[in-house]
C-alpha cells in the first residue's frame, strides 16, 4: 500500500521508481503476481483522479451538503478501473454480495483465531454497541442542537460514504486479492490500505493506522459472513457516531 501513501504525498520520484518496479515485477512474475500488480496499478490510477477530482473540482461546491457529497461520490473514479479489470477477466465484481451467513464464527482478536469466538450476528452488535457507548458521551456533550442542524448532512455522508467505501474495500479489492493472495493476505493489505487512504481527508497518520486495525474486523466480518452487508451496517453506523459526536465535520 506504499504506493496510497505516495499518491497522498505528492512524491512524484518515489511514484516514478514504484512504477518502474512494478513493470520488472509484471514481466518476470507469474500469472497470479501479475493480476495483483495489474490490481494495484488500475487501483493507483482510479485513486489519482479520485484526489484530483476532490482537490480541484469539488472545492467549487458552494453548499456543504454538495461539497460532501459529491466528494463521497468521487470514491466512484477509484471503482471504474476495478471494474474494467473484472469485465476483461470475467471476474465476478464483487464476491460478497450474498446473503449473510449470521451464524458463522468470528474470533477475537485474530479473526481465525483467539481466546473468545462468537457468531457473526453477535460480534455485530457487540461491536456496535461498544461503539455507541464510546461516542454517546461525545454527543451528548455537544448536545440536541448539534444534532438537529448536520442530520441531513450525516444522512447524505454515512450512506455515501460506507457503501462505497465498502464496496472498494471489502468488495472488489478483498474480492481481486482472495483470489491473488489468500483471504487473510488480501484482509491484511484491504485493511492497511482502508485506514492509509483517510489522510487525504486530513487525518493524521496515527488516526489512520487506527483505522486499518478497524479495518481488520470490517474485512474479517465479511470473509467469515460471506457478505458486505455487515461492514457496510458497522460503517455506516459508526459514521453516525462520528459526526453526532463532532469528529467528523
């Protein structure tokens, strides 16, 4: 995921020499190797329009609401590279679109393994419920007013937001490296790459390395669950927390 911190940094030199690696790596590697990097490489190109767009484009906006969610709706330039890449391989776009298996298990704080496992229905509300009782005191210090004044705001961002970010994540690139790496390989790298590319939304580094540690538990949800649908709930629950808390915005 360097290259999500180069393209986020400006770092044209490092771009340049990445880029020259990656082309040695796809001439000498296999045929496995050579669709990560092409993942990679389609990926890098969707994710420089994204920041382009959302630095020269949607600074135009002049309403909050428009500003936040045509930014949102940006994550889009990042999926059209994706998706050309699974029409020419015939890939399935996103391989967790089904029904999710509640009932399968989930352990902590390995995924696969750990001291304590529970089902996936009950990991959810575990996780949401913590989640409530960490940010409540946040909202409740900021009080009704604030609430009353970015609901449509929240609204707009949290459902933008998680269903796309999701589907980048933990649909097309957790589907694209499952095959190219393994699922727990392709979790790691989803997840490191997740939390890295908030620093283009001005977060600090150590914020977003806290974000691919959430990020672990969003893509392990939806390997054990077989769906996108439970870290799409936890997403979009949690950005609700957020902005009512005022952490966001």
């Amino acid at each position: 995921m360097s290259l999500i911190i180069l393209l986020q940094t400006n770092n044209y030199l490092f771009m340049s020499i990445w880029g020259f690696c990656a082309i040695f790596l796809f001439v000498t590697s296999d045929k496995f190797m050579r669709l990560f990097i092409l993942t990679n490489i389609l990926f890098g190109i969707g994710f420089f329009i994204y920041l382009y767009v959302t630095s020269h484009w949607i600074l135009n906006f002049q309403s909050r609401e428009s500003h936040i969610f045509f930014n949102r709706l940006s994550l889009l330039f990042i999926l059209i590279p994706l998706f050309a890449l699974s029409l020419f391989y015939k890939f399935p776009f996103v391989r967790y679109w089904e029904k999710p298996q509640w009932n399968e298990f989930i352990y902590f704080p390995f995924i696969w393994s750990g001291f304590h496992q529970t089902k996936v229905k009950f990991f959810l509300l575990i996780a949401l419920t913590i989640n409530v009782f960490t940010f409540m005191p946040f909202a409740i210090r900021n009080g009704w007013s604030l609430i009353q004044e970015v609901w449509l705001l929240t609204i707009i961002f949290s459902i933008t937001n998680a269903v796309l970010e999701e589907v980048i994540w933990r649909g097309t690139l957790l589907s694209r490296f499952s095959e190219q790496l393994g699922e727990k390989w392709a979790v790691v790298i989803t997840s490191l790459g997740f939390g890295l590319q908030h620093y283009s939304l001005g977060f600090p580094w150590g914020i977003c390395i806290a974000f691919s540690l959430g990020g672990l538990f969003y893509g392990g949800i939806t390997i054990q669950s077989r769906s996108i649908i439970p870290s799409m709930i936890w997403h979009m629950a949690l950005n609700i927390l957020m902005v009512f808390s005022g952490l966001i915005f």
